[in-house]
C-alpha cells in the first residue's frame, strides 16, 4: 500500500493548542507556494518510480484557507505528478468557516472524496476560549453544504480535557456529533505541546484543566457514546461505521511507507524517514534552485523498525499480529519482548492469544505507557 501527504502550513488563525508547522496566511507567499509544493512533487516523480496511490491526505496548517483558484492549481498538479488509483480515499482538511459550496464543489469534482473537519466542541464558549473562530452553527452549516456537494465519507475531530470543560459539556459536544449521523469521529484527549499559547498559560498557573480522572471518565463517555451509536473503536482516538476508517491514518500506524510534501513534511521511503524544512522560506528556497527541500534523512535500522512497528501497531485495537511481525523482520515478537510481555499481560494492560497482542480496555487508559514499554533501549 503507497500513501502521500501533503502539508499547507497555512491558517487564518492560530488556535491556542497546536503545535503543528504553520503560519498566519496574511502576507505570505501562498502562490509561490503551491506552485513550487507542486514542483517538489515533480522532482519526486522524477527521481522516484512512484507507485500508484492508495491514500492521498492535505492536511495543516488549514488547506481549506487556500481560494479555490489555489485549490484547483494544487490539484492538477497533484494529478500531474501523482499516479492515483481510481478507488484511492482522497482527503483534505476543512476548516467548518470554509465551507462554501463553491470551495466543496471544486474539491468534489477534482477526486476529494472524504472530508475532516476540525469541530473540537458543540460548546460556542468553550471554542471561543481555545482560539476557534467557527460557532457550532457552522458545523451544522457546513456538513449540509458537503452532503449537497455529494460527500458521504465526512469525519469531525473532538477535544476533550479542555480548560473549564465539564462532563456535561462534553457529553452535550458528543451528543450534538453523533446527532450529525457521520461515519467517522476521532476523540482527542488535549495535549499541552511546547510553544503553544496553552503550554505557556499551564507554566504559569492559568490553566484551568479538568482532574487525571475527569480525563478518563470523559474517555469513557467517548468510548462507550461511539460504540452505543454502532461507531466501532478502531484506533486509541479514532470510531467509525464498518468501512469507513481511515485508510490513510492506518497506513501510518500499520508502519507503512509513505510519501511527505510541503514546509515541514516528514516522510519514509525505501526505509529512511526524511523531514522537508519547515519555516517557508527555507522550505521554498531549494525549490526555487531545482533542488528537494529536504532537512535531513535518517535510515531506519532493524530496531527502529520493530520500535515502531509496535507501538504504532498497538494504538489499533485489532493490535498487532505474530505472523505480521515474523513477516517483515523473519523473526518471533518473543525473541525481543518476552519480559515485556509478561509484564504488561500480568498488569492486564494487553491481551494475548496465539494470533496478536492488543489492548486491554485498561489499556487503552494507559495507551503511552504501554507503548514506551516497546522501546527496546
């Protein structure tokens, strides 16, 4: 299976917990962008044999911010110099304010056949005081927008752990999601990453966060509203209706190989991970002489490989299979992790059987410990 991303660092607004590679779209060289985003991925092309794609996922930064003169220029270009399979799941990033017709028509009618928006909260308050600028009108708004421009594979994002949020609050977001009827969710637990507004605010004391087990029982309410309105828990964050997960994203945690383009992009071909640079101009500047913009690139070895392999397997809640891993490293999942095993079976943080390893419903509450388990240094 062969995926691409492709990255558009740009936003209208900054919220106040990403951490993600992106800039204010006001002043930047947005055209000059896309027009060498698609000469990178004609170098690629040149260089590489490409094979044709499963997955295709622009994602940000907001591509829904890019006019949709911008957006057709982009998409051209990607079927200039991507070979794509006709049942290929196409995605792209919707801001819930960037959904005019017009916008979704043009993303229809170029191949994008499946839509994820950033909603984070049913809450008007609650967005207004994480940096959001939609309202929940909007997201009613712009799901019906998409429908009528003929999307059905449409996915929301919700946070939960957010600052003042109560669990009537977040059950009020879920029921208002799921009310929506959509085939895809995926249910965040916030995360307070460096050099966002959030992190600063925490540091200083000014960040009124629920408790560790207001956390938890809100990831309960997650789990057991999406599964009791027949989404399946496929992933630690992510529910969906039978056929409708997210191709692309297990491709990347079935440690597959995948193609990274655009400011700040990684990716990992031919078994070395690469990084693009990521402020735009350092990223634009290679391009404008012909070259990659490339950071640095790093091989993988056999244990980097089994690394992640593991614990990028792990977060799916079919886990990870014995046959799968004597597959790709001609080895058994025992030879390296036999203590760790045992150790996590007798604290009922995964599940056995002679097939795979998954998570435990404890587990899952426990997900990153269970996943550092498997960093064998």
């Amino acid at each position: 299976m062969k995926s691409a991303y492709i990255h558009i660092p740009f936003c209208s607004h900054i919220c106040y917990y990403c951490d993600f590679n992106k800039v204010f779209i006001e002043g930047q060289p947005v055209d000059e962008y896309v027009d060498l985003l698609i000469k990178e991925m004609a170098l690629v092309s040149q260089r590489d044999q490409i094979e044709a794609l499963d997955t295709l996922y622009i994602g940000g930064g907001t591509p829904s911010t890019l006019s949709v003169e911008q957006m057709s220029r982009l998409l051209e270009g990607i079927y200039r110099y991507l070979p794509i399979k006709n049942q290929a799941e196409f995605t792209i990033e919707l801001n819930p304010d960037d959904g005019s017709i017009e916008k979704l028509q043009t993303l229809k009618d170029y191949g994008v056949n499946r839509i994820s928006m950033g909603v984070q909260s049913f809450n008007d308050n609650l967005l207004k005081a994480i940096g959001r600028k939609h309202r929940a009108k909007t997201v009613y708004r712009t799901v019906d927008a998409a429908r009528r421009a003929g999307f059905d594979n449409i996915s929301i994002d919700l946070i939960f752990r957010l600052p003042k949020q109560t669990m009537a609050d977040f059950q009020d977001s879920l029921e208002q999601a799921i009310a929506l009827d959509l085939p895809h969710y995926s249910v965040y637990s916030l995360i307070l990453e460096q050099k966002t507004i959030f992190y600063n605010l925490m540091r200083l004391g000014k960040l009124p966060l629920p408790s560790q087990d207001e956390e938890a029982d809100m990831f309960q309410m997650a789990m057991d509203t999406m599964q009791g309105n027949g989404r399946m828990h496929y992933e630690i964050s992510n529910y969906a209706l039978p056929g409708y997960e997210s191709k692309h994203n297990l491709h990347y945690w079935n440690a597959d190989e995948y193609y990274g383009f655009g400011a700040g992009a990684h990716g990992y071909v031919n078994g070395s991970r690469y990084q693009n640079f990521g402020p735009i101009q350092h990223y634009l500047e290679p391009l404008r002489q012909g070259q990659l913009p490339i950071l640095q690139t790093e091989p993988l070895n056999q244990q980097a490989l089994i690394e992640e392999f593991m614990f990028l397997g792990l977060r799916k809640m079919s886990g990870v299979t014995f046959k799968e891993f004597e597959r790709r490293f001609s080895s058994k999942v025992t030879d390296y992790y036999q203590e760790v095993l045992s150790d996590l079976s007798y604290r009922k943080l995964i599940s056995l059987d002679e097939k795979r390893i998954a998570l435990t419903n404890q587990g899952k509450f426990l997900g990153n410990e269970v996943f550092q388990s498997f960093l064998l240094d």
